[in-house]
C-alpha cells in the first residue's frame, strides 16, 4: 500500500484542526485544503477575525515547531485584515510503527495540542 501523499496528510490535518476549530465555536468564513495556500482557515469568533495556518508533521518532528519568519509573514497579513494569527501544527502517526510512513489502511497517533496564537 502507498504512503500518503503530502496533500492526503494535509487534509487528515485540516480535518482534526476543523472540527477543534468548530467544537470551540469558530464559524467559518472561507477553507482553503491546497498545500501552501495560506491561511488554510479564516473564521470569525466574537465578531474577531482569525487566520488559522495548519501544517502535517510527521512522527518524530516536533508538530509546536513552526517556522517563525513565515508566521510572521502571515501575521503581517492578518494584521492587514484586523485578524488574529494562529498556527496549528498536526503530528501524524503509525500507530503500529512510529518510523513506518501512514497509508490509507493504517491507524494513526495524533499529537495535536491546539491554537498556538502567533504575537
């Protein structure tokens, strides 16, 4: 069986992220799944605009590290927009083997810890 793809983790990601997005009462006002389309998420909250970038990490890379000269590259663009910034990272798993590439018959770990705002 094939590996996911990057796009195929991608969308696992955005599917955990969205419905944390919507548990917490985010609506959302635009989605955008494409790799390296960014922001992937614009929702309002309390009448506050957000921006939501998400990123698929793969076992063992840390899913909190993000690459803070793109954030804030991001957050300059929110600003703009009067947004809020956040960035949320998505580890992804082998349950049966850390080191063994996800394919579609596979069970998955997620390491995902929430929202990290970007200030």
């Amino acid at each position: 069986m094939q590996p996911l793809t990057e796009q195929e983790l991608h969308n696992l990601a955005m599917n955990i992220v969205g419905k944390d997005l919507e548990s917490n009462g985010f609506e959302f006002m635009a989605v955008n799944s494409k790799l390296k389309k960014n922001p992937q998420f614009v929702c309002l909250k309390n009448k506050k605009l957000h921006f939501v970038i998400v990123k698929a990490v793969s076992y063992p890379d840390d899913p909190a590290n993000y690459d803070p000269i793109f954030m804030q590259t991001i957050k300059e663009h929110a600003i703009k927009f009067k947004a809020r910034c956040y960035y949320a990272g998505v580890g992804l798993a082998n349950t049966k083997n850390l080191n063994t590439p996800l394919t579609k018959k596979d069970d998955y770990t997620i390491n995902y810890k929430g929202l990290i705002e970007i200030k």
